[in-house]
C-alpha cells in the first residue's frame, strides 16, 4: 500500500505529476493554489515556497549537453543555458528557465545553486547580481533581463 508521500519517490509518479503540472486556471482555489496537476479525474491542487520547477541535478550527456534534472527524477529535464542562470542577491537564490507550460522559471537546488555559484563573476561588487558565468572554458555575460521581465 502506498500512501502520498511514498508516491513522490517513485520516478515514473513524479514525470506523470510534474507534466501536468500547470497554472491553476479553474476557477477554483486559484487564489490559495496557484498551480494543478490534472491527473485524470483528480484535481491535485498545488501550492510551493518560491516556484513549482525545482533543479535538484546537473548532468552531461553521452553527446556532450549539459541538462538539467528537476524534482528529483531523472526523467524530468530541461536543457541548461549558462548564461540565462540568475542570482538575486537579495536572497541568494539561483534560477534558471524552466518548462514554460508550468512556469517559465525554476529555482535551482541549493546545493546544486552553492556548485554553480563558484563559477559566477560579479563586476559590479557582490550586493549585484553576477555579471558573468563561467564554465567549462566559456565566458557566459549573464542574462538577468529573462528573470525581470517574467516577474
């Protein structure tokens, strides 16, 4: 028997729950729940902290790509642009673009965020956001605009 909370370990679940995930459009509970997963019949009514994507792991594929792995399974991914990561100084958080059926951006992981933030450059002094990110031999300027102009 397995009740809610086992179901979220189990990687087959989480695709199936993470890609129906959506802006609650229904009519009902939009304003407590901003997002639902339609699973058949079910209305899973959904609420989170800062965003619904989470990136809990960076990966290189067998062709070289760098993808990002998001709610803990390795069946949920989204390519990674280096120069689209943002950092809001303020609170210290990462995001990168997500799968915008769901919401157009995702928070990155701490642990993954605290890895990736040894690589980003701050010109303009550290109470800024970074300025450039770099890695594997590459330069990126950082694109904070994306973030901003969702927001």
């Amino acid at each position: 028997m397995k009740n809610f909370t086992s179901c979220f370990k189990e990687k087959k679940f989480l695709e199936f729950f993470f890609s129906r995930l959506r802006p609650n459009k229904t009519g009902r509970y939009e304003a407590e729940f901003p997002f639902v997963s339609l699973c058949g019949p079910e209305r899973n009514f959904v609420r989170c902290d800062d965003k619904p994507i989470v990136f809990t792991k960076l990966v290189k594929t067998d062709d070289n790509k760098d993808i990002l792995f998001y709610a803990h399974s390795d069946l949920l991914r989204f390519s990674f642009e280096p120069a689209k990561l943002c950092m809001v100084p303020e609170t210290g958080r990462v995001y990168h673009p997500s799968p915008p059926k769901t919401h157009p951006i995702g928070l990155v992981r701490s642990k993954l965020a605290i890895e990736l933030s040894q690589h980003f450059r701050f010109e303009n002094g550290e109470d800024k956001p970074p300025t450039q990110f770099e890695w594997e031999g590459n330069v990126y300027q950082t694109d904070n605009e994306w973030y901003k102009n969702i927001l």
